[in-house]
C-alpha cells in the first residue's frame, strides 16, 4: 500500500474531480485527462471519481468511476455582465460524485485544481479536531483560503458570514457528504434576488443581485440543517452578532492552511499566484492560515504549538509581503520606482573580471549606476584580475593594487567611490573551450562570483549584471512592473518573476535546439529568487570534454556539432535551479529536446524577457547582435513572448514558425521547390538566402547566404562569419548572374545587364556559366523578377557531351528549370536558354544544385 502520512494510506482516499471537462486544454494549462494523470500518480490507489455533465468529451480521461448528471444551468447575477450564478451545477455534480465515493476520506476538487502534493493531509491530521462547540461534524473540515472571507474591503469593510471557499475540501467521508447534504437554489429568484428587494447596506459589489454568494449559501445552509435558530437573510445580513456567531461555526468546523501548503495547481493562470498577491480587496479578510490559527486560539480550539509559532511568523511575512507587491497588484511603476530606490530595496552586483584593459569602463559603469540608484548597495564582483593580489584568510578576502600604471590606479579609485564594497569569487579555475569556435570556458567563476556578491547582498531586490554592460536609463523597471505579475503556470517556482535578456536565451525549436538555454548577461527580481538561480554545482571537466569522446546525436544539425560540452553553461545553470523542483524534466545534453516546451514553460512562469532596445542596453561588445534581428532565428524573441503570453497551448507552434523567420524585415517567400531549397527575399537590401538541409520535418536552415545579394550596410560579412565560421560560404547550390558576367546572352541586356530582350526568333537569350561538375544528378533554375507566360527551350551541354539534355517548356512561372544525371565528370557544363522574338524579362539569378 501507498502510505501518505501517519494513519492514512492512498487507497483510503476518493478524489472527486467536480464540474466541466475537457480532453484538450483549451484556454487552461493542463487538461482534465492531464488532472487525472497527475492525480494517479502521487494518490497511485485512491478512488477517482470525475463527476460532470451528460455528453461531455471523456476522451483520454483515466479514472475509476465516471458520474454524468444533466446540467441545471446558471442564471445571469451581476447587472451589466452576462456571468451566470454557477452555484446549482457546483452542487449537483458535487452531491453526485461524493455520493459516489467509496473510501473513508474524500478529497473534493474543482476540476480544474491540479494537486501538486500529498502535504495537506498531513496539516490536516496535525490541526483537525473535533469541534468544541457549534459542531456539525465529526471532525473539522479543511477548506481552502482563497475566497474563503472574514469580510471584503473597498471604500469601507462588508463582513461576509459563513463565507467558505467551496473550491477544495478534505476530510472524512461522511463530513463531507454532509457538508453537500443540501437543497439546490430556487432560480432565478435567488440570482435576482436583489432586484426585488431593497438595499438597505453597504454592499462592495452593488450589480451583483443574488441573496447570498455561493459561498455563503453553502455553508449557511449546512448551518440552518443543524441549528434551525440561526438566521442569515441575505449578503447584507451581517449584524455584529451574527458576525460572532459566523465565526463560531467557521472555526469549529473548518482548518484552514494557505495555497502554498495546499500546493494546489489552477487551471486558469490567472489564480496561480501567492495569497499575497491575489486580490488587493480581499486580502485582509481572507481566512489565511495565520489568521484561522489565531481566530482557534481565541475561541479554545487546540492548537499544536508548532503552529502557534509558525502561523503568527507567516502572516507576519504575508503582510510585509503584500505591502512590497502593491505595485504589481495597481501596475504603477512610478510607485515601484519609488520603492526601488528607498534604502535598502536595491542591491546591484557589477560582475565580471577586472583588468587593466576594462577598468575604465567598469569605473564607469559602477559610477552610472550610483548615478542611476543613489541609495543602492553596489558590490563589484570580482571573478579574477591582473592588477589585484588577492589574498583569503579563512572565509574573508583582502587585497592590494600590484600595478604602477597611473590610469589604473585611477580608475580603480573612481570604482570605489562607486561601489559599497568588493566581492572575490572562491578559489575556481577556467575550463577548455564549450565548442570548436570560443576560448576558455569561465563558468565556474562566474557561478563562484555570483554566490559571493549574493551572500553579501542585503537588497529586497538585486540587478545581477555583467560588468560590461548597463542600462541606460531605470526603463527596464517599467517593463518588469509591467510582465512581472502576469499570469503564471503549473511550473512557477521563483516568488516573483525574474527579468533577464531575451538575446542567447535560445529557441529550443530554432537553429540551435538547446533547452533550458537561458541568458544569463543579466537577471532583476527578488533578491531569494536571484540567489537560488546561482546555487548550482560547478561543472566539471568531463562534461567540457563530452563531444571530444562521445559522438552526436544523429539528428544533431552543424550549428549544434560546433559543440564540445555535454550541456551549455547557461544550460547547466538553469537545469540544475530548476532540476530540484520539476524532477521529471531531463537534459541528458545539449540538444536533447525531450523537454523543450517544459523549458519554455518554465521560462514564461519564472521569468521576463525583456525588451533590449527599449530598455537601453548599452553593450558595447553585442550592440551589433542586439539591433540585428537576424538572431531572431536563433533566440526567443519579444514577439515570439507577446504570442506565447496570449496563447501559452501553441507555444511549439509559435516558436518553430518564428525560428524560419531569419529575415523579418520582409520574409517573403518567393518559391519553395521540391528538393529542399528555399528562396526568401530581404526588401532592403534586394538580398537572396537559399535554405536547404532539413533540420527536422519541414524546418529549414539556412545554408548559403548570397554576398553579391547582400548590401554592405545590412548584412555584412563579419555576421556570415560569425554564423557560419567563414565569410565565403560554401553549399550544394551555385548561383551565377549576368550581371556579373558569369553569364553571358546573344540578345540585348539592359538594365544594369540584368534585363533580357530577344529581337529576332531562336535566340540564344543565356548561356553559361561553364562550370566544371562531378557526377551525379543536378537542376538548373533561371530565376526571374516575375512570371514569364513564355515558351522557351533549355538545353544543357558539356566538352565531352553536347547534348546532356534539353527540353521544351511552357513557363508561366518565374522560374523554369531542367534536371539532367550523368555517370561521369562534366566539365565546361553550359546551360542554354532559348527564346522566341518579343521576350523581355529581367533575370535574377541561375542556380545549380546538386542533389
């Protein structure tokens, strides 16, 4: 048996998953059949029970009892929205599928709550006891603290009697089946109650119209069942003593713990987010685990000791908390912007190496941003240097400058104005190159750098950043205010999200298929979030030696075999972080892609990307990479994040259509053949890419880049080489133009020498490149500005063959093409291109490919 916590086993459980289904996710970030499988497997012998409606898709649902009941429908509440009261459909399918559970305790969930843990049931066993008094049932019930209401507050405070979440309960059987033991409501009179009545109190919600929120009729009716005396009108009923009386009931008879003790998944993104953060109006009146404990205290209801000390300390920390979340919870940065730059809120850790070719412009850089946060703490971390002698006695570190150069020492006195204090990076060494086209790998320095500077880090928040780059201005603030308080997923782990570049945070469906690659230039959160990013193991040797001893996997492409480590150092730092929390997520290396869209899932949840060039990122050494979008293909880019943030289900089918876009300035595909070449115009500068090698079903990469096609200004040849490892850029395909005289015609050429015009019949309008090819199968293609709607003949001929092949076409394309075999070397090959009088079209290119 499956043993969860003290006296109770899995299988003594039923799970009743009440209300709609879906196969699919839908808007949701898991599916039912997704709930269910996650259910199965930490409750692998509990009773599951899924309790919806008649002719819904159960498709791919695995569960042990199916309870379908005709759907009662909802009745509009609110005036002004088309919101139904969904309270008969709670209870009908909540009555029918507990009424259905076999097993001595029954977990009752909304169908879209994910249980992450079995943790609660032991809070349960270690709170729940019988009740003192006011007892309805046999042992108290816990109840979930979102939406379970001491009051709710606007303009003044509406207290909300007998106001219990009806979203999860766990308990005994029959508790629970008492808990449901109630009438359904008479509609639409209980929806539009208050259209017939007076108001008469002070209401938070005056369009809303029913007589009690769901909530309330629930349990009140639960109440009146037992104690007949007690009367509770309606929502607006709530003198002081049926305030007191209320609370009499709720504690006796319910625990309470807060989400994160539940861990409880929701399905809409929307509600995934700490107590804390959740609703601005309800916060104070939500019965949190602090509070219940200490409403428990007042009324005599035992009360472990250890929870005495730990609620009072958790609510101590929530309300602390709330107070610092107020800016993302109204959105206004200019209060975040205040609160940052209070003493104390911001630490910024200037990381890197210190030389004497940078120290000038790291003095600089710390000195920006004391200009930029007066009352920040700025520690520069120190990962090595060659003008600092640094000596370590014990756990501390001192040093002494062992340079005579002037600027040096100047500079370096400049960076101490700046900075609060220095930090040094434990004893760490470089390790051999990552891949076949970089130096020395530093990453253990930077993971040692890192820990120092946030160990001595005393900022609510920290900007962790290299030391040779900045932002220009305090913008990126804005951004993260603005993204930071999005909704998140199944996979949130940091307390608040955390901004990062979006530049060499790769696309795992992209050219290098790389997941959990995510940038590590910079990171802004949460100084606890920013700390646990760093505590990573250091890699190690064998892992920078991998590929040296250990061959590719077979569908690797040639961006991915530069590599010689097992996994990438921004790999390493984030698997390992994230590793410890989502156990199921593998990376056996680099470009393992099992789970890639887990990687971005846990990117979206945990962090924001944010926009350089509105931020101001000033880096001197990747300002061209920053403004040149060609990385688009490379790294998940801020459309790619608008896209996915709208539509976290297609997150694979965004980022594999965003990685074919190299030239987003104007990805126009002009013509796609059949043998794996595909041709994209670039408007400003009239270039041509040919893409060819499949990468995988239908994804391209790309192969050659045209410098004749590429203007100077916009393309130039340190970017190919920086892509492709040279600047002249070998490939199965040759392309000759006429205007380069690679290609020579017996009619007129006009137009630059682009433009051909036949003036008399049979007219040999192109001829060339005489080129020497090996045997094999090849294709030739003229390619032309538009279509042609000509009849022409083409005809290929060589020094040992004048008749290789010919054939007569009627082009209506703009392109014609002719395939030709031979068994043996070919040499001055001529591709011939006959046209009749009257032809007169501009040519782009002839292309030759071997395939």
């Amino acid at each position: 048996m499956s043993k969860i916590q003290s006296g109770i086993q899995s299988c003594d459980i039923s799970i009743v998953l009440q209300g709609p289904v879906s196969s699919s996710r839908g808007e949701n970030i898991f599916s039912t059949a997704e709930n269910a499988q996650q259910i199965r497997k930490i409750f692998p012998e509990s009773e599951i029970i899924i309790s919806t409606w008649e002719d819904s898709d159960l498709s791919g649902i695995v569960a042990d009892k199916f309870v379908l009941s005709k759907d009662p429908g909802g009745i509009p509440f609110e005036i002004g929205s088309k919101k139904t009261n969904n309270i008969n459909r709670m209870l009908v399918s909540s009555q029918a599928g507990v009424r259905a559970a076999s097993r001595p305790y029954i977990l009752k969930l909304r169908s879209d709550l994910m249980p992450e843990s079995t943790d609660f049931i032991g809070h349960w066993e270690r709170l729940s006891v019988p009740p003192v008094e006011y007892g309805i049932f046999s042992r108290q019930i816990l109840a979930y603290p979102v939406y379970s209401l001491l009051f709710e507050e606007k303009e003044k405070r509406m207290p909300k009697p007998f106001h219990i979440s009806d979203w999860a309960f766990f308990g005994e059987s029959r508790d629970i089946l008492s808990l449901f033991n109630i009438e359904l409501v008479k509609e639409p009179n209980f929806s539009e109650f208050f259209k017939k009545n007076k108001v008469d109190f002070y209401d938070t919600t005056p369009k809303v119209k029913w007589q009690y929120s769901p909530e309330q009729y629930l349990f009140y009716s639960v109440v009146k069942n037992n104690f007949q005396y007690v009367k509770f009108n309606h929502k607006g009923d709530y003198s002081e003593e049926l305030i007191k009386l209320s609370e009499k009931f709720v504690f006796n008879n319910f625990v309470f713990i807060d989400d994160d003790m539940w861990k409880l998944l929701h399905g809409k993104g929307f509600y995934n987010k700490p107590i804390h953060e959740y609703d601005k109006n309800c916060f104070d009146g939500l019965i949190r685990y602090g509070i219940g404990v200490e409403k428990r205290i007042a009324l005599g209801i035992p009360t472990p000791d250890l929870d005495v000390r730990g609620a009072k300390l958790k609510l101590q920390q929530q309300n602390a908390s709330r107070a610092d979340f107020l800016p993302f919870l109204s959105g206004d940065s200019d209060l975040f912007q205040e609160h940052v730059n209070k003493s104390g809120a911001l630490t910024i850790i200037v990381q890197g190496g210190l030389f004497k070719k940078n120290i000038v412009q790291v003095a600089n850089n710390c000195t920006h941003w004391r200009d930029l946060f007066e009352n920040a703490q700025i520690i520069c971390a120190i990962s090595s240097s060659d003008f600092l002698e640094i000596f370590r006695t014990n756990s501390e570190y001192s040093y002494k400058i062992d340079t005579k150069d002037g600027l040096v020492r100047d500079a370096f006195a400049v960076l101490l104005q700046a900075c609060d204090t220095l930090s040094f990076a434990d004893a760490a060494t470089p390790l051999p190159p990552i891949k076949n086209d970089s130096g020395i790998c530093n990453a253990n320095l930077q993971i040692s750098t890192s820990k120092r500077a946030l160990e001595v880090a005393t900022g609510e928040y920290v900007l962790r950043i290299r030391n040779d780059m900045i932002f220009y201005d305090r913008n990126f603030l804005d951004q993260y205010v603005a993204l930071a308080g999005k909704d998140r997923g199944r996979f949130r782990e940091f307390r608040q999200r955390v901004l990062m570049s979006p530049l060499f945070t790769l696309n795992p469906f992209g050219a290098e298929r790389m997941p959990f690659h995510y940038s590590d230039w910079f990171h802004f959160g949460l100084r606890e979030d920013v700390t646990s990013i760093w505590q990573v193991p250091f890699m190690t040797l064998s892992d920078l030696l991998y590929y040296h001893f250990n061959d590719y996997a077979p569908h690797s492409n040639e961006f991915e075999k530069k590599f010689y480590t097992r996994i990438a150092v921004e790999q390493h730092i984030a698997f390992h972080r994230f590793k410890k929390k989502f156990s199921e997520i593998s990376l056996d290396f680099h470009n393992d892609f099992r789970f890639s869209k887990e990687s971005v899932e846990i990117l979206f949840d945990n962090f924001v990307l944010c926009n350089l060039k509105e931020a101001k990122i000033f880096f001197e050494k990747y300002n061209p990479a920053i403004n040149d979008r060609i990385f688009d293909h490379w790294c998940i880019t801020q459309e790619d994040c608008n896209a996915i943030l709208l539509d976290r289900s297609s997150i694979e089918r965004i980022l594999t259509e965003s990685a074919k876009k190299i030239f987003p300035d104007a990805p126009e595909r002009i013509k796609a053949n059949s043998h794996t070449l595909e041709f994209y115009e670039h408007k400003n500068c009239d270039g041509t890419a040919v893409f060819s090698e499949k990468i995988l079903d239908g994804d391209f990469f790309c192969k050659k880049v045209l410098p004749s096609y590429i203007s100077n200004g916009t393309w130039k040849n340190k970017i190919l080489k920086h892509l492709f490892g040279c600047s002249k850029i070998s490939s199965y395909s040759n392309f000759y133009r006429l205007s380069e005289g690679q290609l020579r015609s017996n009619a007129l050429v006009e137009q630059g020498k682009n433009s051909i015009v036949a003036d008399y019949d049979n007219c040999c309008a192109l001829y060339g490149p005489y080129v020497n090819l090996g045997k094999g199968t090849y294709r030739a293609d003229f390619v032309f500005s538009e279509p042609l709607n000509e009849v022409v003949t083409l005809e290929i001929s060589s020094l040992e063959n004048a008749h290789v092949a010919s054939k007569v076409v009627d082009a209506v394309a703009d392109r014609v093409s002719i395939e030709w075999s031979s068994p043996v070397d070919l040499s001055n090959v001529e591709a011939r291109f006959f046209v009749k009088s009257g032809f007169s079209h501009e040519l782009l290119f002839l292309s030759i490919a071997k395939f």
